[in-house]
C-alpha cells in the first residue's frame, strides 16, 4: 500500500513539472510568436539614418520619431481619409510618444502636432495606428493627434498647429493620390471624426469640429495650386 501511495504521489508531482513546463513553453511561444510581429524599428531609438528613410517614406514636415508598437503591421486597406483629432492636453511630442510606447495604453496616432506647429510621427502610414475607435476607419485613414492650447472650453488650437495641419494634410493627400478632401460630417466623407465612432468621446472638440470644412478647403486650394504648379513646370520643361 505504502510503495502504491508513493508511486501516485512521484507521479503527482511530475505531471505538475509536466503542467508547468508546458505552461512556460506556451507562454515563450506566444511572446516569440508576438514579438515577431514587430518590426525592428519600433520601441526604440533610431539612428540618424533609420530616421532619414523613415522621414523618406512618410512626411517630410516630420521633426520628432518614435515609433509606438501600438499599431497593425502593415495597415490592410489603402489610404483614402484623413482622421483629425486633439489630444484633450497640451502636451509635448515626446510626452505623447512616451505615452504611445505603453502597450497596455492601445493606443497610438500616424502624426501629432504641438502647440508650436511640430510635427511627430508614431505610426508610418503604411501601418495602422491605433486612434479612432474604428479598425475601419484606422485601416483607410492616416489620423493625427493636435495639441490643445485652451484646456476644456472649445478646446482651442493654436494657430502655429492649426497652419501647420493644413500643411500635414496637404502632403499626406499629395503623396497618397487623395485629390480632394471633402468633409460631409459623417463617416461617408474622407474627413472623419473620432466622435463618429464613438459616443464616449468629444474628441476632436467644438473648436477643430467647428473648423473642419475650413480646413477641407485650405487643403484642396492647396492641392489645386501644387497641381497647377506642377504643371507649369512640365510645361515650361517641354517647351525648352
Ligand atoms: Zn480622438
């Protein structure tokens, strides 16, 4: 009887080990396996030239990088919207992508603009962020984030920022085949709103809401212009 007990027990205790080793295993595979899914740029610093080729494949307004694992790697639709929301704080580039490098924060944006008109970049557009509370949406839309300068309230933007995203906007059309920006007030339009995916938020404010078709506007004169100047050039060049 004695030498029976003592066979279950030794049993027992090994298929714990057992249990536990097939835990730990699993556990090991699963962060291989998601790890994996990152590519080598993000979550760190970059060199000097692994920023040029990520400015390279993005925008050229860029002055500030950190690349949040908070994104879908690539994006699996074509950029054809654009996503404006604020931050709800004035806060820095590098406080929002200190923010955007928590993985249990899910969160990120493409770009964001602070208050003096910098730009960042967290998310190149090719892969997509994290940001509207819509996976639809996120897959079709480059979204940026714009500091506030007026804390509640309208949820002001300064000026600096606010010239400063018509310029992001235009170049992220100009580059990605989008000809015209056009703000309908629902998710139908390829101006879009966090706050039509969600009714938790206010996001992107009275104040930039209320700006929106100003800022559909400001971007397609600027697309017509660069066009016709384009065009002038290739003209001017044929002639010679
Ligand atoms: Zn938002």
């Amino acid at each position: 009887m004695k030498t029976d007990s003592r066979k279950k027990e030794f049993f027992g205790i090994w298929l714990l080990l057992l249990g536990f080793l097939a835990a730990a295993v699993t556990v090991l595979v699963l962060c291989y396996t998601f790890s994996a899914r990152l590519p080598d740029n993000v979550g760190r610093e970059l060199t000097d030239s692994e920023e040029q080729e990520v400015i390279e494949r993005n925008s050229g307004l860029i002055d500030y990088i950190y690349l949040s694992p908070n994104a879908d790697f690539p994006r699996n639709d074509e950029i054809r919207k654009l996503t404006i929301h604020h931050m709800a704080g004035d806060l820095s580039l590098e406080g929002l992508g200190e923010t955007f490098s928590h993985r249990d924060r899910r969160a990120s944006a493409n770009y964001a603009i602070d208050s003096s008109g910098r730009v960042a970049l967290y998310v190149e557009e090719d892969n997509r962020a994290w940001t509207s509370g819509s996976r639809e949406n996120d897959n079709q839309a480059v979204t940026i984030e714009v500091a506030n300068d007026e804390m509640g309230g309208d949820w002001h933007v300064s000026d600096e920022a606010y010239d400063t995203l018509i310029m992001l906007c235009t170049d992220i059309c100009s580059r990605n085949g989008i000809t015209k920006v056009c703000f309908t007030g629902n998710e139908e339009g390829n101006l879009t709103l966090h706050k039509m995916f969600s009714s938790e938020t206010e996001c992107p404010g009275p104040y930039l809401e209320s700006r929106m078709a100003d800022i559909a506007s400001a971007v397609n004169r600027q697309l017509t212009e660069n066009r016709e100047k384009q065009r002038d050039a290739k003209l001017k060049s044929l002639r010679k």
